[in-house]
C-alpha cells in the first residue's frame, strides 16, 4: 500500500522504464534517447506541461550517462497526484528519486527548490499556491549534487531581460537598478535566492540518503 | 536492470524465429541474437529443435553498448557444456542480480542447505533469471519461495525456514 500524502501538498508520481529498445524514428546512435511524460492531475496535458517535459528532460539528460546506453530509449512518466505550489521542483524531485530507484547511471544527482520573491523582499522557500501568487517573482532552481551548481533555472514574475543584464553590471553596487517596464527583478535578488536554495538542497540531498538507506536495508 | 557481458552465462527466452537466427529475450534493452548453428553437433542439416517460448541457457559472444548482443550455445572448444534448450517443466522466475552472484559463489550455503532438503535441477541465469525443477510441482514452488526470500532473510532465519520443512 503506498503512502499517501496528506492533503494539501504537492505529490507528483514518477515512472521510469528502461532503458529498452528505442523506435528507429526515435533512436539516437550515440546516446539513449530520454523522453519525458508529465500528466496533468486533471484535464489533458497542455502547452504547459510540454513545456515543463522539455524543462525537466534538459536537466535529467545533464545527469544521466546517456553515452553508456546507445539507441535506446529511456522513458519517465510523471503524474501529478495533487498541485498546492511548488510544482516543478517537486516534478524535479520525483524525476531524480526515479532515476536513483530505476539504478541508472547518474553523474550526480539533483534536486528541485523553489523560491518566492514578495513585493517587499522577502525570500520564501517551497511556497505554497497562495503564496506563489502574491508573489513579485516565483524562482525554481534545479540544483546538483556534487557542486551545488544550478542545472535548471526558471523565473516567472516580473522582470524584464534587459533590468537582469543591466543589473548584472552593477553587480558590485548591489542597489537596484532603475528602468522602463514594470517592476525589475534585480540580480543581487536573484542571487539571495539561489543561496537560499543551495543551502535547501543539502536537506533535499540527505532525504535522498534516508530514502535510499531504508529502500535497501530491509524488504 | 541488465546489461549484457560478454562472457556471462543467461537464460533467455526464444521470442522470433528469424531465417537462421533466432531472437532471445534477455531481460536487457534490445533481444540476442543466437545462430542455429550455435549448438553441439548442428549442421545445416541437423538443425536444433528451437520452438518460441523456448528456455535457452548461453552466453554472450558479442556484448558492448553499440551492437546488438549475440549468443552462442557451445564453449571456444564447440562443447556445449551444459548449455542449449532447457528441458520442459520446471520454473522460471526473476530475482534480484545481487542475489545471482550471491549463489554463484563456490559453495553457497543457499544452494548447499537446499539440496538437503529434496534433489532439484537449478539453472542460474547472470540476468536475474532462475530456473528450478523438482519431482513435483509442490516442491518446485517451495524452492522457488525460499531462493526469493533469501533476498531479505538473514542466514538465521533461512536455517529456521528449512528447519521446518525438513522437519516435515
């Protein structure tokens, strides 16, 4: 009987098959071809999804040793059981525990952390739908295991690209930079951020740890 | 998941017959290939009675990550040495790689305990595939239940197990 999460927080189920015989259409000669299936809790997937699929099938392909399995193909379904915020890290999340359980080689592994910028500054971690709705600006970072790197990096909220660049000059100053458009995200913000989740992922690392631990110490 | 060896003897299951070639299901991601010609004493004449469905114990001749892996049932002298078609009867079932290379090691304590307990036919496949026959089915099943618990059991409660079939 598998757990079930309490309601009210964001569950996402992973599948992972392969790798197994690719379709000639679909096979890639040096290299598995690794393809990713994300199903909306309910309704049909979207323009939405797709683009998440996309997302989460760079960061996984950064991961995986891909070169070990030519021409076939590895294939990760992801079902959304319930969405309360933070989707796509825990798609993140629920992506990298399937890679780890299906024994694919990996060259680190990673984790999602979301952050929530409100209006007056704040950074809020793993926000929940609410919150990511007041929210000025809404970060997920996807981070690796072994440096703490930044895999993926999205941003939804309101900042507009030339407020980013420009800020990344005055990086030194770390005063926000005034410009047309509606509210900028500065860098040094962003960067708070990124802090923050870096510091989130050694917690999301050892989950991992326990997880695993437990899966193979007894059936 | 496996991942053909060259060198490491499998089970495989006979899925195609294609020509002169037969197509073996090996648990990896894409079918062996395994001649006709691969077995003790076949000829062009003398092909082998290869049927699908068909349990076949070999090993790879041919086993990296670009080609299609290739089986052959006979050793670099041409004896089969134990390999070829499996007999009918018996059971076939899936267990953990670990626990494969656990009861290859010279002298298990697993297979040696079991073999106290009835005589039985075992075929141990490098893919995680086992191969049991006993004189009859109820046997068969009790040794298939054990060699799947062993996964978890500690050497102590194996003993304790056996203890109480053979005390039957």
């Amino acid at each position: 009987d598998p757990p079930r999460p309490s309601p009210g927080d964001t569950a996402v189920l992973a599948g992972l098959y392969g790798p197994a015989e690719a379709k000639l259409s679909k096979e890639l000669p040096d290299r598995t071809a690794l393809e990713v299936l994300l199903r909306p809790k309910v309704g049909l997937p979207g323009v939405l999804e797709r683009s998440r699929e996309q997302q989460l099938r760079q960061t996984c392909e950064a991961v995986v040793l891909g070169v070990l399995h030519p021409r076939t193909a590895i294939t990760l379904v992801l079902q959304v059981l319930s969405d309360a915020g933070s989707l796509l890290s825990c798609c993140l999340n629920a992506a990298c525990m399937g890679l780890l359980d299906a024994g694919l080689p990996l060259c680190s592994l990673f984790c999602g952390v979301t952050c929530a910028l409100s209006p007056d500054g704040t950074i809020t971690l793993d926000p929940t739908a609410r919150q990511e709705q007041d929210a000025r600006a809404v970060l997920t970072f996807a981070i690796d295991s072994r440096e703490r790197k930044v895999l993926l990096s999205t941003t939804k909220g309101s900042c507009s690209v030339e407020e980013v660049r420009g800020a990344g000059g005055a990086r030194g100053r770390g005063a926000p930079r005034r410009g047309a458009g509606p509210t900028p995200l500065c860098l040094p913000q962003m960067q708070q951020c990124l802090v923050a989740a870096q510091r989130a992922a050694d917690t999301i690392f050892q989950f991992y740890r326990d997880s695993l631990q437990r899966r193979y110490s007894k059936s | 998941q496996y991942v053909p060896v060259k060198g490491d003897h499998v089970i495989g299951i006979v899925t195609a017959k294609a020509g002169d070639v037969f197509k073996l299901d090996v648990g990896g991601s894409e079918p062996a290939a395994l001649s006709y010609l691969a077995f003790e004493g076949a000829t062009k004449r003398n092909r082998p009675n290869v049927q699908v469905g068909d349990l076949i114990y070999g090993q790879f001749l041919v086993a990296n990550k670009d080609m299609e892996p290739e089986m052959v049932c006979i050793d670099s002298s041409g004896k089969s040495s134990g390999m070829g078609i499996i007999g009918q009867d018996g059971f076939l079932f899936k267990v953990s790689l670990g626990l494969i290379r656990k009861l290859l090691a010279p002298k298990c304590e697993i297979i040696q305990e079991l073999s106290q307990l009835y005589p039985f036919e075992l075929v141990l496949g490098m893919n995680g595939r086992i191969w049991v026959k006993a004189k009859t089915v109820q046997q068969t099943l009790i040794i298939v239940n054990i060699l799947e618990a062993c996964e978890y059991m500690t050497a102590e409660q194996r003993r304790q197990a056996l203890a109480k079939f053979l005390g039957k």
